[in-house]
C-alpha cells in the first residue's frame, strides 16, 4: 500500500466513561486506507462502525490509540478542526441531519461560504456538486429543500459535503431508505467519484451487493474491534470468515455456494454478478 491518507493505530473509545451506563464502543482498531481506495467498513449494529468514522473528521477525537488524515493528528489539542472537514467529508445515513437551509443552493453553498470563498467560487463550486450528483443546478437550486424526496435529499447532502472540494468521502449508510432506482443511481455516482475523480471513498453498509459493486477492500468489524480485512473475494469467498462473523453475500455468491454445495466446481469468490454469470453459463453449456 502507498502512503495511507488515514491511519488508524490503537483506537479505543468509551461512552459515558467512570458512569454506571459506560460502553465500550471500539477496542484497539487499527486500520489504513491508501488514497484513491473506496473502502466498505461491514458488521453488525453495535460493532463500532459509526463511532469510528466520526473520527476521520473530528467529530469524536481520540480518547487513546491514534488517528492521523493526510498527516493531521486527529487527537493534537491544537489541531485546526476546519481544516480536517474541509479534507474529510462525512454524510450522515439520515441526510435530514445535514439539511436545515430552505433553498437547495444555499444549503450547498453553505459550506464554501463558511471558507470564505469568492461569491463567484462559491457559485461554481455549487454547481459543480449539484450537477456532479446529477442535480440540475438551474432547476434545483431555488427548490425548497422541504419538498425534496429522500433520494433528492441524500443528494443535496451529498452536493454539500462534495462542494468543500474534501480529498475523502465518507458515507454511512448511503442507500438506507431509498428505492432501487435511487439506490442505483447514487451507487454509480459514488462509484464514478471514486473510480474517474480520484476520490478517497470509505462506507459503511449492511448492503452486500454494494459492498461487490464498489469496494476496493472491506474491513470487518465485530464487538468493537476489526476482525478481519481483505478484498472482497478474500471475504466473500472464505466461508469460514462468513460463518465466524455471521456475514451476509451478495446474491450472485450465495447462489455460487450453493452450486458448490451440490458439487459443482465453481469459484465461489467470484463476487461480481457478470462473473458469477460467466460460472453459470459455463455450467449450462458443459
């Protein structure tokens, strides 16, 4: 891997320290992301995924271990916190906790404005993100922000956190909620962000089919701490990882192991659909 753009070392965090309700939500997480990479962090409610990339941004600081992003120390007293959100942007899973301005553009705007930015920068950076989103920026941005479906928000959000021009995005939860056609189309806009933009991309989802279609590699997370990481063939094909951790598959990997289950030889770490297709065509013709 080249020089990671975020390093974790160590990470641990309590909730509610020295009190009756203390939690402990991450032990000892140590992980890297390289930049470029579109990370999927999976596992199951309560395994510390949120806790840990709120703090990339800051949100929460180190309490011990370490966080360093494209070379700030996350845990520094003195560490400019606007300068880190202007490098990692973060989309909450409910994008009604990032929207509170009554016009699509200025809630894209707000961001820019808030850096000082020329009127004349900040109006092209708006429309840059609107339209990168696939927001039409000349008949989206005096569209009340109350009337837009959930897609539409989850992308205002997202045009948002886009227009402070971040070198990492990360997303929680980016389809929860949202109809297929929706979902679709906002994984291809993540997708073509990561793959034509350069951008570092790390997610959290319980969706298996997105963690095929856009990562890079997946860490696994369990009871605070990372249990496991690889590509996603290295976890979708080892059933014992799967079992262990109690890991959902994509559709197209389920179908494969249960061809191997009664005895086919197929290659049940072919996670994408067009190559499970490939295995199955194959068996047709044989």
């Amino acid at each position: 891997m080249s020089q990671p753009i975020i390093e974790v070392r160590n990470l641990s965090h309590v909730y509610m320290q020295n009190t009756p309700l203390e939690h402990r939500a991450l032990t000892d997480v140590t992980m890297q992301v390289a930049a470029g990479e579109c990370i999927a962090i999976i596992g199951h409610t309560g395994s510390g995924k949120s806790t840990l990339i709120q703090h990339f941004n800051g949100l929460i600081r180190p309490q011990s271990g370490t966080v360093i992003v494209n070379g700030l120390d996350v845990s520094h007293p003195k560490l400019d916190v606007k300068a880190l959100r202007r490098q990692v942007g973060l989309v909450f899973q409910n994008p009604e906790d990032q929207i509170f301005e009554k016009l699509v553009g200025d809630d894209v705007a707000y961001g820019p404005f808030k850096m000082g930015l020329p009127l004349d920068e900040v109006r092209r950076r708006v429309q840059w993100a609107m339209e990168l989103v696939g927001l039409s920026f000349q008949e989206m941005k005096d569209r009340p922000t109350f009337a837009l479906s959930g897609g539409q928000k989850r992308k205002v959000a997202l045009a948002g956190v886009l227009a402070l021009a971040p070198k990492v995005l990360v997303l929680d939860e980016p389809t929860a909620g949202l109809d297929p056609r929706s979902r679709n189309e906002l994984l291809e806009r993540i997708r073509r962000l990561n793959r034509e933009e350069g951008l570092t991309v790390i997610f959290v989802s319980h969706n298996m089919e997105e963690v095929a279609r856009l990562a890079d590699r997946v860490y696994v997370m369990a009871g605070g701490r990372t249990v496991c990481t690889g590509t996603p063939r290295d976890i979708f094909g080892n059933q014992e990882i799967l079992r262990a951790h109690r890991i959902g598959t994509p559709e197209s990997v389920d179908i494969l192991y249960r061809l191997r289950d009664q005895g086919y030889s197929v290659d049940v770490g072919a996670y994408r659909a067009e190559e499970a297709a490939e295995q199955i065509v194959t068996l047709i013709r044989r």
